[in-house]
C-alpha cells in the first residue's frame, strides 16, 4: 500500500469513516477482506488499498456481500475499464462485460477445470478478474488457485537461467471446438483467428506493482516455446504446467452465496473443480482489462540458438525446404 493511501485509510479508520480490514489466509497467496459493504460506495483510499492488497496478496476474499450485479460491475469499474470475453456467456444487452455461470443439470460447466489464467490469448491480458456466488450448494464447486511468483521462487538457480527471456505462444485453443464443423462455423473460426492470432508472452514475466518474477504459462491457452523443437517445448511445457500442482502453492477457496473474490492475473492461475455437477452453481464475474505483460528478461536471441536438428536459415522458403500452401484455384485437390 502506498503511503499516501495507507494515511489515508488511517484517518477514515480513526475517524470511523472505514472499517475496512484486510487480513492474510494463505501462505502464498490469499486474504481475506472484512469491514466493507460493496453495495455502498468506496472511498478512493480504500480502493487504492485494496489495489495494494491485490497485487501483494494475488487473491482477496469477500464474505457475505449481497449486492446486485450492476454493484458489481461499478466496483470492478474502479479498478480499471472492464472488458468483454469473445466466448464466455455474458449477460447482452447494455451489460455485454458481465459474464454470467449458471451451471445446473441442463447445463454442465464448460472448460475450467484447467489450470490456466485468464484470456492470455489477448495481446494484452487482463489485470484481474472478480468472481461473486449467487446460487451454489453447500459443497463441491471450490475454486483452487496457485501462485505462479512462489512457483517461480522455487525453482532452482539453474532452472531460472534456463527460462530466462523465453517466450510462448498462447492462443485460444480450448474454445475452437465452439465453432463446429460446418462450413458457416469454420469461416467464423477463421474470423476470430484473425481478430485474435497466436501472441507471445514471457514465459517469465514482472509483476508491475510488486516487481517479483511470475511463471506465465498455462495448459489451456499456451501452445509452443518459441525456438524450440516441438518435443522439447511440449516436455519443458509440462514441467511449467505441473509447478501448479505443488500444495505448499496453492489456495482453495470454497464458496458460499454472496462471497466474492477478486484475483491477480498476472501472478495467479486458478482451476474450478467441476466434482459438483448435477448441483446448481450459478456465478456472476466481471474481467478487468490490463497490459501486455511485463518482460523479466530479455528475449532470447533465436539466432544464437542452436536447433538440436540444425541450424534453421532465416529465410521462410529456408526453414521449410520448399514446403509452401498451395495457391488457390491451382486445380488440384488438397
């Protein structure tokens, strides 16, 4: 918390115009928010607090907050301009930023039971996202979160020499099979591919607020290591992808109606169990946009590194011996 904020919030304490308490639940991640109504209005020292308290602790949690989805929506507004998911289900009308779960036993939950963090197939992916329970049953249905800076801490001295100034491409894969096979679906899918082609991140990025380094790369949306072979970007993938895994990193959080939380994109991955189905569990969620993430490093020189096959030549006709699409109307079926 900046200083100025941190004396502020002091004085609203002091003068009883805030109460707001902000106490840590998790190890690595994860606190816990008390002393304020998000249904009424939040003082600018309070959201700069909580600001604070977001990138530090990666995850906030807010308890009994019976508040509409519009309070919603204006809260998450103070943080940043909210964006809108090309896929997800969203409420229309004048409201197209809030994302609306209503998962039952008519409608099975689709595509989060994946460690990954949230929308990193955009070019600049968002800062944080706000989760709030309306409807969901007693047990089942938690939510787990790892932090993806502790994750990076852990790993060896070598290993962090290693991944430095890497990049990967992300894309979004898990939601193409959304689109069908028919003709009309693919030609949409060619649509969106063009408004949302493969982008490189680090692999290791730097949070902006707290500087610490953070592991980004996730199961459901990277697809490659760029430079590398296939094999061995798929196998260095999967040794990323399982420092999720790792207990001592995680946080699970189980929902009650009314509790919102509200978690740090660009240093956490989440994963919802799905072990609740056929039970209701109906969420409301508002995304709020970000940067292009933060290098920690500098990328990699391609031409300083060496193919395990060979050298691969700079020219596009080079690397691919030839090989080229066919042009159209060429007469031959491919």
């Amino acid at each position: 918390m900046s200083v100025e904020a941190e004396t502020a919030l002091a004085e609203r304490a002091r003068t009883g115009a805030s109460t707001l308490k902000i106490e840590q639940c998790g190890a690595y991640l994860g606190a816990k928010v008390t002393g304020i109504d998000l249904s009424k209005p939040v003082s600018d020292a309070e959201i700069a607090a909580l600001a604070q308290a977001h990138a530090e602790h990666g995850l906030l949690i807010f308890r009994d907050q019976d508040m509409s989805a519009s309070d919603l929506i204006a809260f998450g507004k103070r943080f940043g301009p909210l964006t809108v998911h090309p896929f997800a289900p969203n409420a229309g009308g004048a409201t197209p930023e809030l994302i609306t779960f209503r998962n039952d036993e008519n409608n099975p939950p689709f595509g989060t039971d994946c460690w990954h963090s949230d929308e990193t197939f955009r070019v600049a992916t968002p800062m944080g996202t706000m989760l709030r329970a309306t409807d969901v049953p007693a047990f089942g249905g938690d939510t787990m979160f790892a932090s993806m800076a502790a994750a990076w801490d852990g790993l060896s001295d070598r290993m962090q020499h290693f991944l430095s100034g890497l990049e990967a491409w992300h894309d979004f894969k898990v939601f193409k099979p959304l689109f069908g096979e028919s003709a009309e679906g693919r030609k949409r899918l060619r649509e969106f591919e063009d408004i949302y082609p493969p982008t490189l991140h680090p692999v290791v990025t730097q949070h902006p607020v707290t500087n610490r380094k953070v592991i980004f790369v996730n199961p459901q949306f990277t697809v490659a290591i760029k430079g590398m072979d296939e094999a061995e970007s798929q196998a260095l993938l999967k040794q990323l992808y399982e420092l999720a895994l790792t207990p001592e990193y995680q946080y699970r959080h189980h929902w009650k109606n009314n509790t919102l939380i509200f978690w740090d994109n660009r240093s956490t991955q989440h994963y919802a169990v799905h072990d609740y189905f056929p039970k209701r569990r109906y969420m409301e969620r508002v995304t709020i946009g970000g940067t292009q993430p933060l290098a920690a490093f500098e990328p990699a020189d391609l031409k300083l590194v060496r193919n395990r096959k060979a050298r691969k030549p700079d020219s596009f006709q080079g690397q691919y011996a030839g090989h080229a699409p066919k042009k159209a109307g060429d007469g031959k079926a491919y």
